[in-house]
C-alpha cells in the first residue's frame, strides 16, 4: 500500500477557511496574523507539539506555525479546527498575558499560570466550537492527535 502523500496546498486549502472563519468569529480581523506549516516545532516540547503561535501584542501581528505531521493526522475537520481555534484564543488573551507576563517576568509562577492558560485555551476552543457548530464533544477529540497545542 502506498501512502498518499499530501501537499502544503491541499492542507492550504483545508486549513485556510477554518483561519478565515474564526479570525472573524473571535473579532481577530483587525490582526496582522500569518501561519505555515513546519516538519518540528523547535523547543523544549518540540516532538509533541502539533502547533504554536507568537503574538506581538501590542502590534496585533501573530505568526502560527502548524507541524504537518499533525495536520494530516487530523482526519475530522473539527479535530485541526480545534487546534485552529486554541492558537487563536491565546491572541484574544495577549493582553492579559502580556499584563501577566510584565509583572510575574518568568519564573515558577509564570510557568503554573502557563499550564492552565493552555487547559483554559483547550476549554475555549471547544466551547467555543461547540457553541458555534453544535458539535457534540466528543467528536472534537481525536486519539490521533497525540501531541498539544501550545
Ligand atoms: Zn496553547
């Protein structure tokens, strides 16, 4: 059997609306935000990291970068979609952890407040999904997608 291989277009073309709709639905449009897809994300969490994004608050410009891996792994359009939804929600929160982030500069707490600023975004994108395309729950989880987003 031979594996089909996929190409940044095809992803381009799947990936691309689901920006296109919830940049609108989170009032993210007056953002400058950019994203492209990478083999590895570099860091600390790099093997199991499916995505990241950099806000620049407060410039309102953000670049997203998607491992391919696990976007072709997302076989359900709301399993990458809720990826999709999670990086974006960190830029609806820049400010605050930008405010955050000022005032703690690093450090033990900075890294707990990280931890449940990620659970807190992974709660917002199905929330939100779930609200906006009565999805049942269950179907947004996927035990392909083994990494998290970040
Ligand atoms: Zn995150």
């Amino acid at each position: 059997m031979t594996v089909k291989e996929v190409t940044d277009d095809q992803r381009i073309a799947r990936i691309q609306p689901l920006f296109t709709k919830w940049i609108t639905l989170l009032s993210l449009a007056d953002w400058d935000i950019t994203w492209q897809f990478v083999d590895k994300l570099a860091g600390p969490d790099g093997d199991n990291a499916i995505a990241r994004v950099t806000p620049i608050w407060p410039y309102q410009r953000a670049h997203i970068r998607l491992v391919r891996k696990a976007v072709d792994a997302a076989g359900l359009p709301g399993e990458i979609e809720t990826v999709i939804v999670h990086e974006l929600c960190h830029l609806v929160m820049a400010p605050l952890w930008e405010a955050i982030d000022d005032v703690l500069g690093g450090g033990t707490i900075a890294n707990r407040l990280h931890g449940h600023m990620e659970t807190l975004m992974d709660i917002f994108a199905l929330g939100l999904q779930y609200s906006y395309d009565k999805k049942p729950r269950g179907a947004l989880y996927s035990p392909v997608l083994e990494g998290t987003p970040q």
